[in-house]
C-alpha cells in the first residue's frame, strides 16, 4: 500500500500555526513548500527579512526559523502525525534549513499537549507581578529545553547584574548605530497600518519609568501618542537560553527549544518576553556566557514572570509564506 501523507489543507493549517512563532523585530523570516508529490515540506528562509546591522550571521533568523519549525511540530501532532525533521540538509543551498516528512503518530508524542499554548503565547512587554517563579516551573522549562537539545540557566543574583549591564551597554551601543536604528525603523513602520508584519504601537508596552527588566524600547526614545509609563521589575526573573555549539543546526534547534520553553511557560500560566540585545553584538554575547556552565553559547535571554495578557502582533497571511505544488 502506498504511504500516506497530509493533505494540502492539513499542512496549510499546521504552517498558519507555525507562523504564530516569535522572530526578530516580527520579521517573520520564513517560507514554506510542500510538495504533494512525495508529501515533504521545506522550510526556507526569506532573504527580503535578514538584518545585516543587527543580524549579519543570520543567527536570530535561524532561531526564528527554528521557533517557526516547532510549533509546525506540535501542529501536526496535535493532528496525530509526527513529523521527521532534516536540518541544514547536505548539498543544500544556504537557504534551505529544513526538511520535514510525515508519519502517523501512535500517540505518544508528548508535545501534542502543548498546542493550546501556540496561540495564547504573546511576548509581553508589559511589567511582571513580584510574585515568584517556583522552582517546580523553572525546573520544567529547564527540561523542555533539554528535551530539545539546548540548556535554560538561570542566572543567580551577581550574574543577573551583570547580564543587566550587559543589556544597558548593547542599548547604548544601539542607540549610536545608525544602522540598526533604521533597521528598527523599518519594522516598526507597521505601527497601527495594515502590514502584517512588524510592531505596531499597541505592543510596545510602556515606557520604563523605573525598574531594572530588560525589556526593548522599539520607540527608540520617540514619543508614541497615548503610551504610559510604568515601574517594571526591580529583581527579573531571566533564563539564558544555550547551546553546546554554535553552527547553524545549533541556532535552529535553539529556536525549537525556546519556543518549546515558551509554549511551556505560557501553560503554566507565565507571561514572558524575549531579549538578544546583548547577543547582537559579538563582545557583548560573549560576556554573556557563564564560564561555569556546560552551555558555551548564549542564544537567547527570556524573561518570565506573572503579568497581565499580553496583545497579539500581526502575522502574514498563510498565502504569503506556503507554496503547495
């Protein structure tokens, strides 16, 4: 009997929840193929959404990717298929980081459960109660990213200083980069307009007025009509994503196990937000690394904590980012 693969309208449906994912200033930096031939689906970047500023390697947009890939997972098992994924295939163009087939699952992938979690997840910029994380949560999201090939740290009190200094210090050196400064400017021209893509104005969240949660002002230091201000955090709860290596299958399966702490938090009823400020600019990145532990790369800084629902940002249209053939 011939091997049976999703239809068309199944893999649409899984890649519009893939496209749920975080990325880079909302960039959504990916594109989808499936062939209903032999019933594979590529995954590819987009070159119109690198940032040659603040992303030359392409790390952040291989996370994305990386996020992106993930929930097409939890889609398809959710769906009761398990999907067999190859990353960074060989003799492949530079473009193409992933290919993914499907089988019929037996039930027994764990991920499934976390579907309800891929819509409800927002980042927040709003500020976080001073409720505390309890370590039984902590300890889960440390072994959802374990389960993905990557280390959650969390940072103790001096470390938590000095990743703050480094945040201020990858703020600052923003702040003299007239190229990153318009590449901001760019994503945010979706402020309140139809794009589907970008930060609109409703999600930047309020300005500091104190605290110390290093959270991003896309305004830049631009006054946005109607924004508040508000105290955030005075002692954040933040978690260092990482990974042993730091190749490009490395920076994809870290976008797999941050969205796969991410869709975990938000079931636990966590809000979170994510910041690689200092891991764009490569003296700062390596600063942020903690020598004692077995993680050498630093790929993401996330915040968690307890706070108010955050809004939803837009998302391109599944006619954009599919081609079915």
């Amino acid at each position: 009997m011939p091997t049976r693969t999703p239809d068309a309208t199944s893999v649409t449906s899984w890649v519009a929840d893939a496209a749920m994912a975080p990325s880079m200033h909302n960039a959504q930096p990916w594109r989808f193929h499936y062939s209903r031939a032999d019933g594979v689906l590529s995954l590819r970047m987009d070159p119109a959404r690198t940032m040659p500023h603040t992303d030359p390697s392409t790390r952040g947009l291989h996370i994305g990717c990386g996020a992106a890939l993930f929930n097409l997972r939890v889609a398809a098992a959710h769906a009761g298929w398990e999907t067999r994924t190859r990353l960074i295939p060989e003799g492949s163009d530079r473009e193409l980081l992933a290919v993914a087939a499907f089988v019929q699952s037996d039930g027994s992938d764990d991920i499934a459960g976390l579907y309800p979690a891929i819509h409800r997840r927002h980042t927040s910029r709003e500020p976080f109660s001073d409720e505390t994380v309890p370590d039984a949560v902590l300890d889960g999201l440390r072994g959802a990213a374990r389960a993905e090939g990557a280390r959650l740290d969390l940072p103790g009190d001096w470390q938590i200083e000095t990743l703050l200094e480094l945040v201020w210090d990858a703020e600052h050196a923003e702040e003299l980069s007239a190229g990153a400064r318009e590449e901001i400017a760019r994503w945010m021209a979706a402020t309140d307009s139809a794009r589907p893509e970008g930060i609109p104005s409703y999600a930047l969240g309020p300005r500091r007025y104190d605290g110390r949660a290093p959270v991003r002002d896309f305004a830049g230091g631009h006054q946005v009509e109607g924004r508040r201000s508000a105290v955030f955090e005075q002692s954040p709860c933040l978690a260092v994503l990482g990974t042993r290596e730091d190749e490009r299958e490395d920076w994809l399966r870290a976008g797999q196990a941050m969205e796969r702490v991410l869709l975990r938090a938000t079931l636990d009823g966590l809000s979170t937000s994510l910041n690689s400020q200092a891991l764009e600019w490569p003296e700062l990145r390596w600063a942020v690394r903690d020598p004692a532990s077995r993680t050498g790369h630093p790929q993401m800084l996330i915040r968690l904590g307890y706070g108010p629902e955050a809004p939803a940002t837009p998302r391109r249209p599944v006619s954009e980012v599919l081609v079915v053939t």
